[in-house]
C-alpha cells in the first residue's frame, strides 16, 4: 500500500449512510475528539462528518486499523489502495449542527422527486437514499438496480430541478 499521508495524526471521519474517509488537521492547534461534528475537505467543497477514529499516528497504525474495521470500510473502499487524506478545516458550529434537520428533511424530499422520475421514465431501479454534500454542491442518490441502467437523462432532469451536481 503507498500513501500520501504527509501529516498525521490520521482520523476516520463518518457521513451518512456510513461512509468514511480520512482526514488531518489542517489548522495547527485545532483540537479534534472522537466524537466531534468538524467542517471537512469535500468534493470541490465542503462536508460535515463525525469524527469515529482519532489518533492514527502512522501507516502501521492505519493499516493496522484498516484490517480490524473492515467492516466499517465501505466495499473495501479503502484496503489496498492508496491513502489520500483530506483536510479537517475546523469544529462544526452550533448553527451548521442544526441545519443538519433541515438537510435531511431536503435528502427526502429529493429522494422522493427522483423516484417519481424514476417511474415516469419506466427505469428499472430504486433509490433507497439522497445525500447532499453539506455546502450543497453535490446531491448523491444512492440506488439498487438488477442490470446497468442508463440514467444519463435522469441525470440531466435532475440537474435541471437542483441546480448541483448530481451523482449516482
């Protein structure tokens, strides 16, 4: 396994669904805790997640805990690849932890439109989650499907509702 870690200590920070992924600190002396809600590096933005694992202090400690939580690791996501850490900007504010109420309340609302257009357009899936990224410049829908489908026009209608990106 090779890594890019270039700062430690390390710690596995938590979303929805259960998805994790590394970060560092990035401000020095900004004190993390298990537990803590923090402001993370996302994609092309920010996220908020809960921090699970604190203080991995090097690759052995890391690989170390890859193996005893592989469970935790999405898909083996994680185990035998690369390691790129993101940033950990900075604690969640009481006000960004109660905007997580109405986010979520947004996801189902979003979950439920894309699931209208999934029957309107007879496509053989089903969503069974949405997620936006906490600055709202990505909306995920998480789906099942027997066979690949091509969403691309999903997609597109979807794009054209929420204005975001859109993943699935």
């Amino acid at each position: 396994m090779q890594s890019s870690v270039n700062q430690w200590p390390v710690y596995m920070v938590e979303f929805k669904a259960g998805r994790t992924d590394f970060f560092y600190i990035s401000e020095p002396g900004l004190a993390v805790t298990l537990g803590d809600l923090v402001i993370v590096e996302a994609d092309r933005g920010k996220d908020l997640g809960k921090v699970i694992v604190e203080g991995i202090m090097n690759m052995q400690q890391l690989q170390m805990h890859q193996a005893q939580h592989a469970d935790r690791i999405m898909d083996g996501h994680y185990l035998n690849r690369d390691i790129h850490p993101k940033r950990i900007y900075r604690l969640a504010q009481p006000n960004e932890v109660a905007m997580l109420v109405a986010k979520s309340q947004d996801e189902n609302k979003s979950k439920a439109v894309c699931q209208t257009k999934i029957r309107q357009k007879q496509l053989p899936m089903e969503v069974v989650d949405a997620e936006y990224q906490w600055d709202r410049r990505k909306l995920t829908f998480y789906f099942v499907a027997e066979r690949r489908i091509d969403f691309r026009e999903l997609v597109r209608e979807l794009f054209r509702i929420y204005k975001t990106r859109i993943w699935m």
